[in-house]
C-alpha cells in the first residue's frame, strides 16, 4: 500500500486482505518474500512507490483456509485502488480502483502508471 499524505510525504508497506473486503492486514515473509520498502516520492503531481521482495524461500507451505504465499515465478495482475486515509493514517474506503490489463512477474523489475481521473 502506498500512501501520499496531506504534507505530501510518501510510504509504502506491504499488505494483505485475506477476507476478501475486510481491512488489510500488514503482510510478513510468510505471505512470499521479504518486502523492503525503497525510496518514495511525490514530485510534479506523481506519486512514485518502490519496493523490493527478495529472500523467497524454495518449500512454501500453506493451508487450505489461508491465502498462498507469493511465489517469485508465479504470475499476478496488480490492482490500483485510490482513496483517502485517515488522520491517523489509516485507509478508508477506496473510490477509485483499476485492475491493469497485464500480468507481472515478482523476480522482474516493473513499471506501473495509474492516471487518475479529476473529479473536479
């Protein structure tokens, strides 16, 4: 999740929402690799999040009840869903969300753009 806030100071942390439509749950290596946050930014109107997963271990288990760990050679459609945070930081409801039309690889370097509608 990448978060801009009002003093425009950009974070990004790794989630998961395991219920479907439910709040997200902060993830940890046992949901596939290790997430480590890169340098973020808000410059000229663009929200730039970066991020690293790394440390993928080879045997991933899972239980039928539990959501699959990622996998570095699986394949994933990423989701954008834009909304407002709190004041104390926390996301709301999104209003605004778009599937992109291709997959992407984990153990490749990728570029995702998400142009947000004005609703002025």
């Amino acid at each position: 999740m990448c978060k801009r806030y009002a003093n425009d100071e950009v974070v990004i942390q790794r989630f998961i929402n395991p219920e479907n439509h439910h709040p997200p749950q902060p993830a940890g290596s046992e949901q596939g690799g290790v997430f480590t946050p890169l340098p973020s930014k808000f410059e000229d109107g663009i929200v730039t999040c970066q991020f690293t997963l790394s440390n993928f271990s080879s045997s991933l288990s899972f239980s039928l009840n539990t959501l699959r760990p990622l996998s570095q050679t699986g394949q994933y459609f990423p989701l954008f869903a834009v909304g407002v945070v709190n004041a104390t930081g926390d996301s709301q409801y999104h209003d605004g969300r778009q599937a992109q039309p291709n997959l992407v690889q984990l153990n490749q370097n990728q570029n995702l753009f998400y142009q947000q509608k004005d609703s002025f």
